[in-house]
C-alpha cells in the first residue's frame, strides 16, 4: 500500500491509502520525491471546483521520483534508480485532459508508455529533488518567455513574480537575454528575482513606465517618450497592470500572456493596429521547452531553487495548502513524498 493526497472539495485535502500501480510491459513505475503545488491545484482546492480534478481522485502534476521498476517492453535507456522528471501531459495515455490527476501526490506513480524524453526526462543526481520538482513549472515560463522569441539583445519585461513568472526571468537569463525586468508588488519576491540576476520595478512604490524607463531608457512614440522595453511576458494575469502596458508598449513590441485571466480585460485594438503590437498566447509547453529546463537545473548558474520556499510531510499535505493559499510568504512550495 501507498499513501496519497486525495481532493474531496473545497480546502479539504486528505490522506489516504491505496494500492501501489500495477504497471504493464510499456509502463514503469515511479517512487515519487517531492511533488509541487501549482496554481491551479491552489485555485482548484480553494473554491472546491471539478475544473480538472474530480472529487475522490488522486493529483498533483508537478514531480519528480525514481525508476524503481521498468516494463518488459520499456526501452533499455530508462534505468531503475534513475531520477527522472515527469511531463504530466503525456505520462497516461488519457493525456492532457487528465493531467491534473497524474498524482504527483502519491508516494507511487505509473508512467504509461513510459519513454525518455517524451514523458520521463532524466535529471542530474546532483540536483536536489526540490529544484527537480521545478521542470514542470519552468517549463511552461520558459515556454511563455520564448514564445515571443526574444533576442539575444532585446529588453524583455516579466510581470509577475511568482513562480512562473520567476521561471520565466530565469529561463531567459540563462539563455543570454541580458535585460530581463521583473515587475510586482511585493518586495520580498522581487528580491528572489534580483537573486535570479534580473532588475526590477515595484509598481507599488513607482510609476511602471519610470521605473521601466530607468533601466531600459526611452523611446519616442508619436511625440512621446515611452520605455524601450521590446518585450513582456504576462505571468501577472492583473488587469489594471496590462492595461498599463498597453499605453506605454512601444511599436512591433510582442506581448506574450502566460497568465490565467479569471476577468475580461478591455483592449484596444486600433492601438494593436497602428502600433503593430503582437499578442500571443503560451500554454503548456513543448519536448524543446522541457529540454532546455533540464539544462538549466543542472546549472548551479541558475538559481531557479531559491523559488521554493517550504517544503511539507505529505502527512501535512492540508497544512501546505493552507499556506499555499494564504499565499504570504511563499512561491513555491513542495510536498516530500521519500
């Protein structure tokens, strides 16, 4: 038997006993490590909804564990005792519409069709099990951050300091984009992303165009000076802050959204026309996305661990959310599931 965090509803998380997986010939089991807690486990949890996990069932789609047994027809490069990151999209063939059930917070895992660097993505021994648990998240920041294929010269604004938007500054700098920018509200998070290497703004504090334009400087916009910022990625998902962004983006900027907006926000599209402003959408994230996360975990260059800022007992799984939702003082927080 296993233990595991099942969702009965709103803030009420529980643990439970189960039977270990049974796994097939193309399938490998998981002894899982640490399990993080995403957003939308958090958003989920808090107002008690289905959107993704269904009452009574298993969850948690951000892990990483060890191979401790490997189906007759799994290809020989998977290793028991390998430490191993999951892509919770392709880890059961029901994919992504059950991805938030993969059970990242159970002590046990099968991985179906398991197959290296399709869902199981091999991690360095010497990276703690708390900065491997981060692939997932970093995951999708990096691919927010390069779906507006930024340059190695651009001037890339995030706006968000949580643990996407984090992810994202850290996947840019540690792929050569110099001038990364983090804007938020809370300074103690704003000091995890000068940590990272980034400059920041607190727009609680200053106005978002001066403080952009301290670091970035200006440009002239039809008789105006705006920042000279060529990029934003939106891990914020608060929309007085994109409505802010939006009267002082400057020409052919791109603006990628990562963030789950919960409201309709006003755009104005005569400015997207005669600005040449693009809008892009990034969800999820892809085999090269993945990839280059797991570089970037093996670098100590990136310090992409500071983000975790407690770790719980499953046993105290309810605790973790409580705090979680709390939301203060805390980015990321993981589950120790050894």
């Amino acid at each position: 038997m296993m233990k595991v965090a099942i969702y009965h509803g709103k803030n009420d998380v529980r643990v439970e006993e189960r039977p270990i997986p049974t796994i097939g010939s193309n399938d490998v089991l998981i002894r899982n490590l640490r399990g993080g807690i995403c957003g939308t486990d958090i958003n989920i949890v808090k107002v008690g909804s289905e959107m993704g996990i269904s009452f009574g069932a298993e969850f948690g789609h951000e892990m990483v564990g060890e191979v401790v047994e490997v189906g007759s027809e799994v290809s020989s490069d998977i290793k028991i005792g390998m430490m191993v990151g999951v892509n919770p999209i392709t880890a059961k063939r029901a994919g992504r519409r059950k991805s938030l059930e993969c059970g990242g917070f159970s002590q046990y895992v099968s991985i179906e069709d398991a197959a290296l660097n399709v869902n199981l993505y091999e991690i360095d021994s010497s990276v703690s099990p708390e900065t491997a648990a981060l692939m997932e998240p970093m995951s999708v920041g990096r691919h927010g951050a390069f779906s507006v294929n930024p340059q190695p010269s651009d001037k890339v604004v995030v706006l968000g300091a949580g643990a996407i938007g984090l992810s994202a500054a850290a996947s840019l700098l540690a792929e050569g984009i110099q001038h990364v920018c983090v804007v938020d509200i809370d300074e103690w998070r704003l000091e995890k992303a000068v940590e990272l290497g980034a400059v920041t703004v607190n727009t609680l504090n200053e106005d978002l165009a001066e403080g952009l334009k301290k670091h970035f400087g200006e440009v002239n916009v039809y008789g105006q000076l705006m920042p000279d910022v060529d990029a934003f990625v939106d891990a914020a998902g608060a929309p007085i802050l994109f409505e802010n962004v939006m009267k002082i983006v400057k020409p052919k900027a791109r603006i990628a959204i990562i963030a789950v907006y919960k409201q309709e926000v006003p755009v104005s599209l005569s400015q997207i026309m005669s600005k040449e402003v693009q809008i892009v959408g990034a969800s999820g994230y892809t085999h090269e996305d993945i990839s280059k996360v797991v570089e970037h975990l093996s670098n100590p260059a990136t310090k992409i661990g500071i983000i975790v800022t407690q770790v719980y007992k499953l046993d105290d799984i309810q605790e973790a959310f409580d705090v979680a939702i709390a939301a203060k003082g805390a980015i990321k927080i993981m589950v120790d599931l050894s």
